[in-house]
C-alpha cells in the first residue's frame, strides 16, 4: 500500500530536550516536506527536499533541522525543542521534483513541549 | 503567495443532505487539491484537480482554472463526512478551511 509514515504519532517532551520525528514513504518520490499545524495558522511548511542530500527552507524553519540521505526517508529534528513548537507535524511527498503534483500526507505527530 | 479562500467557514447538515464548498484562489494555477481533515486530526486526500470534475463515490470536485475557483460537492451526506475540508494549490497555500458538521 502506497503511503507515508510517520513516528511518533503521539510524543509529549521536555524543553531542550532533543527528539526526532521520523517520516518515510515508499512511492519512491522525489519530493518530501514537513508541516505543522496550528490553531488559527492553517498549515505552513517548515522544511522540503526535492531529492537526496537537497533541502531547503520553508515558511517557518527557526528550531527545526531535517536531512535527505534516502530517498524514502526525511526526519524532522529538534535541537533543543521550545513550548511554541507543540503543534500537530505532518510530512508530506510528491512525485514530482518540485512538490507540483499531488501531495501524499502522513497520519501527522502530535508534539507537546512542557 | 497566492490567497485562497474558502467558504463558507462552518456548515453543519442532516445526515442525508447535500452540500456545495467553494475554494477561490488569487492565481491561476496549475495544481489544487482537496483534503478532508478527520476529528483524527488526519489529512486525506480526496482530489488531486487542477481542472475539470472528478467524482468518488458520493464526493465530486470541479475546478474552473480560467475563473480561479474549484467547488467540492458532498452528496448524501454521512456523519462520517464530518471534519474540516481544506482546499490547497501547490500543498503550500492552504485555505482556512470549511468545518462540517453531519447530525443523525
């Protein structure tokens, strides 16, 4: 079955304490990106990759690291995580290099930060 | 970016109406999708649409590119269909979303 995972769904967490969120789609696409959602923000992109070791920034990338050394697989890290990063992450992939076509979303990551 | 706005913002409806929701956009574009987004909190893909009409089931979805705006219609509506829909062009610019709301 076509789809993009993510792990944790669910992770409650301390400030600073480092954590990733792991993301991976087997539909072999090129493009891969994070977002998050909050309450009266809608969705914004955090981070996208158009192919292996190619990332970039999106709309809201303070706090947050990614990396493309796999094709199927794009973490989401957090350094040194903040209460104003408890938001609800989805990554997302796309065919296409550069996200155009239709995108795939995963089941999404609850992150709470105390 | 391009704005993209969706109305209305709240509709809820008796099990077995129908509905129409309307996503506008500032731009022509080439690439809309629509979303359910369950109580979940789940993101799942009903339309990809740049143009023309698609159906699924109960669900269809028109875009007319040229006058930038695409319409989800929902027929015999379930109370499953609740969750908010959101209509997105290029999965980077989201509307506000239109949350449904089906009774028994």
């Amino acid at each position: 079955e076509a789809q993009v995972t993510q792990n944790p769904r669910y992770l409650i967490t301390v400030t600073g304490k480092k954590l990733t969120v792991t993301c991976s789609q087997n539909m072999n696409h090129e493009y891969m990106s994070w977002y998050r959602q909050d309450p009266g923000l809608g969705l914004r992109q955090i981070y996208y990759s158009m192919n292996v070791e190619v990332t970039d920034k999106g709309d809201v990338p303070e706090g947050y690291k990614v990396s493309r050394k796999e094709k199927r697989n794009f973490p989401l890290i957090l350094e040194s995580p903040s209460p104003n990063q408890t938001s609800l992450y989805f990554c997302a992939s796309s065919g296409g290099p550069t996200g155009e076509d239709e995108q795939y979303f995963g089941p999404g990551t609850r992150l709470t930060v105390t | 970016g391009i704005q993209v706005e969706q109305s209305p913002p709240d509709l809820i409806l008796q099990e077995g109406a129908n509905s129409t929701l309307r996503c506008n956009f500032s731009d022509s574009v080439n690439n809309l999708q629509w979303f359910h987004q369950n109580p979940w909190g789940q993101l799942i893909n009903l339309f990809y649409i740049p143009s023309g009409t698609k159906q699924n089931g109960r669900l269809s979805a028109t875009t007319v590119a040229t006058e930038r705006y695409s319409l989800l219609y929902i027929s015999s509506s379930q109370t499953t269909d609740s969750g908010v829909y959101f209509c997105a062009v290029y999965a980077l610019n989201f509307g506000k979303g239109t949350s449904l709301l089906v009774t028994p």
